[in-house]
C-alpha cells in the first residue's frame, strides 16, 4: 500500500455507526468498510439496517452487523454495545450520527414531548453511548469517538433550536469525554453543515440555494462529500487528533 493508503487503513476493524443506514451514516458506513472495516449499523428501522448492511456486504466482502435501536432510550444501548462485542469481540470506532430535527411552525409549538425527543437522540443517547463504548476502549488502549454535531449549533436560528441547543451540548460532551477517556481513547466532533439527503426532501430548497451563496463554495454538500472527513477522524491519519471539531459545511461564515 501507498503511504496514504496505509494511514487510512482500516483493515480488521470494528466501526458502530447509528443512524448508519441512511443519510450521511450510510456513505460513511460504506466508506469505512471500503478501507477494510468491519460494521455495526444501527437505527431504528431493522429492515433498512438489514438492506444497507447486505449492500455493504456484497460490494466490500466486509461483515456488516444490522441492529435495531433507538438511541434515545437510554435502557436500549447496552444490548446494542454487547451485540457489538458478542459479534465482533471489539470496537474500535463509534460514530454518534443519529439526530432529528423535527419541524414546527413557532417557537411556542415546541411542546415538551418534542424537546425531550430531540435532547434525548442527539445528545443524552451520545453521551450514554460513548460511555458504554469508551470504557471498553480505555480498557482495550484504543479507540477513536467521533460525534457528528451541525454548524445549527454554532449558528442556532429560531427553526431548530431544540435541535441547536442538543448538538451545542454535544459539542461540550466531546471535550469532556476527550479528557475523560484518554489518552488512549480520541474523542472528535465533525460538524456538518447543510447536505442534500433523504432529510432535505423537506427542505425550502430554494431557501436553502439562496443562504448558500454566502458560503465559500455557494451549495450544499453531496452525502459522499462527508466520507473523508470521517475517515480522517476514525482512522490513524488524526492520531494526534482529540478534543476537536471539525467543520464540513461549505465554508458557512
């Protein structure tokens, strides 16, 4: 192998990724095991974990383990972190992905079910997760968290602040567990900016182009565009990489 071929490498590794079979976790669960790694693909949907984990089996030759969870409920992690370890006897990357951002007309259509909802899968599942994994990997000497965070954490707007205000502490939770699990163990946020998929289907599109042509490269991003940055993080290429955020958003300013 090439010099940046091995850095990259992922052979014989275990990745878990939630939210892993659709959306950005899919390309990404895909691109690990396009470098040699072994996947966890977790969500709540079975049946797409089952078909996004056939599909990496048939064109990589990679195990892909399908597992239904739902990430916000804290009693249901463990059973997805033993599944992990039963299979594979490892894990040697957690990618936390699994978010939501429910729509609402106004700030006083936020009701407390909705709050608790957003809070619950994309930070209070995260933390509790990378715990359960974190303290395997302390014990293993290695391992590498990443938490993928949104630039909506950094630059809230009144249309999805539940879902700003989890991320921001998701933000807080990597530095926190950085020092809290290493130094064997690195803990990164990678923090998305606006990417055309299945979620954008939703989206003002044309509001979306319009906010874009203040950004650096003026468009949203594809799913495959996020693949490098989340290899970088899990691989050996960031081993002096802990405590940090990296944006893939298009240049937002």
């Amino acid at each position: 192998m090439g010099y940046a071929d091995t850095l990259f490498d992922l052979t014989d590794r275990v990745v878990l990724i939630t939210g892993g079979s659709r959306g950005l976790g899919r390309e990404m669960a895909f691109g690990a095991a396009r470098c040699g790694a072994d996947v966890v693909i977790a969500s709540r949907d079975l049946d797409s974990c089952t078909a996004t984990a056939a599909e990496i089996e048939a064109e990589t030759g990679r195990t892909a383990l399908p597992y239904a969870v739902h990430v916000g409920r804290w009693d249901e992690l463990p059973g997805l972190v033993d599944a992990a370890y039963e299979r594979f006897g490892k894990v040697d990357a957690l990618i936390n992905n699994a978010g939501m951002s429910p729509l609402y007309d106004t700030l006083g259509d936020v009701n407390e079910k909705l709050f608790d909802a957003v809070v619950n899968l994309n930070l209070k599942g995260p933390f509790r997760l990378s715990v359960l994994v974190g303290e395997r990997m302390v014990a293993a000497g290695r391992g590498s968290i990443v938490n993928v965070s949104s630039t909506g954490s950094i630059r809230p707007t009144p249309a999805i602040l539940p879902y700003a205000a989890a991320k921001a502490g998701l933000n807080a939770l990597t530095e926190g567990l950085a020092l809290g699990l290493g130094p064997h163990v690195r803990v990164n946020t990678l923090m998305s900016g606006p990417f055309y998929t299945d979620v954008s289907k939703h989206w003002d599109l044309d509001a979306v182009a319009e906010a874009a042509r203040s950004h650096a490269l003026q468009r949203a991003g594809d799913p495959r565009e996020i693949v490098g940055s989340a290899l970088y993080l899990i691989s050996d290429a960031s081993s002096y990489t802990s405590a940090a955020t990296l944006r893939v958003d298009g240049g937002i300013p």
